[in-house]
C-alpha cells in the first residue's frame, strides 16, 4: 500500500591505470497510506578492482558510462610452423566487493544484508569474459510475513561462473 516513494542514489567511479574502485549509496522514502508509518531503506556498495595485465576500464565521456575493457592480446592458441604452440592471454582482473543493505524500518522487517564478494573476470577479447565469483555473505534482523514471527537470519556461500558475450 505505498502511496508514493522518493529515491536517491549516488555513485562514484575513480579509474587509476587498471585500478578501479566503485561506490554506490541508494536511499529510498516511502510515504504509505492506511495509517502505516513511514519508512527509510537504504544500502551501498563498495568496489575495487585491479587488472593484473595492466589494462584499465574506459570511461565514455559521451555517454557517461563505463566502456567495455580492451585486453593488449585477445585470447587465442595457434599451432606455430615450428611445432609450438603460440597465443594470446586475454586480460585478467581481480575485483572484490562489500555490499550493505537495511531493510528494516518502522513495521518492515526486511532485514540486515551484508556480503563480500571475490572475482577474477578473464576477458577473452573485448566482446566476451568468463567470470568467476565467490560470494560470503548474511542475513540478520529479517522476518517473513509468511512464516509469521519467525526469524530470517542465515549465513550463505554462493560460488558462480558466468560466460558471457555481447556485440
């Protein structure tokens, strides 16, 4: 029953050769009808990355957005003429992250989240990465309308891969 919401987010993205590091705080506002109070959720994140093959995320002025990476030696094996075996490596990123959130106020019970997130992203060329992921995180505070007043608080692991490619 929300009868109107306001939200604010603010980001920044500070780029130093292949070292990125990200921030971002997103603050929402709810105005509810039916007598219920209103409510204040909000969270965040922080970034940083480092490029372990020296290449470094492009900002596009024009468009006021990250720009896709562009490894110095796309991925690729060839058999060489002297029986060898030649390539390129791609480009290789290590990142980790930490990520809040609060979604407890007045009667919502969302709860407390907070995680830490460790990548390696290998891009192959500049259209395709495999990304790999290991996520730490936990649930506290949280309640589940549907279970009535039972808790939703929990650790969790969460391992994840992720090919993509895009044109």
């Amino acid at each position: 029953n929300t009868q109107s919401h306001q939200q604010l987010g603010l980001e920044s993205v500070l780029n130093f050769g292949p070292v990125q590091i990200v921030g971002e705080v997103e603050q929402t506002w709810l105005s509810r009808d039916n007598g219920s109070p209103d409510a204040f959720l909000w969270g965040g994140y922080a970034y940083v990355s480092y490029f372990l093959t020296g290449e470094h995320m492009p900002w596009d002025r024009k468009t006021g957005q990250l720009a896709r990476p562009k490894p110095f030696q796309n991925f690729f094996l060839v058999n060489t003429c002297d029986g060898c075996t030649d390539g390129g490596w791609g480009a290789w990123q290590l990142a980790a992250r930490y990520s809040y959130a609060d979604f407890n106020d007045e009667d919502i019970t969302g709860g407390e989240a907070e995680s830490l997130t460790l990548g390696l992203n290998w891009y192959w060329n500049p259209n395709s990465r495999l990304q790999l992921n290991y996520i730490k995180g936990q649930i506290t505070d949280g309640n589940n309308a549907q279970s009535g007043p039972m808790p939703v608080n929990g650790d969790y692991d969460i391992f994840g891969a992720r090919f993509m490619v895009d044109f």
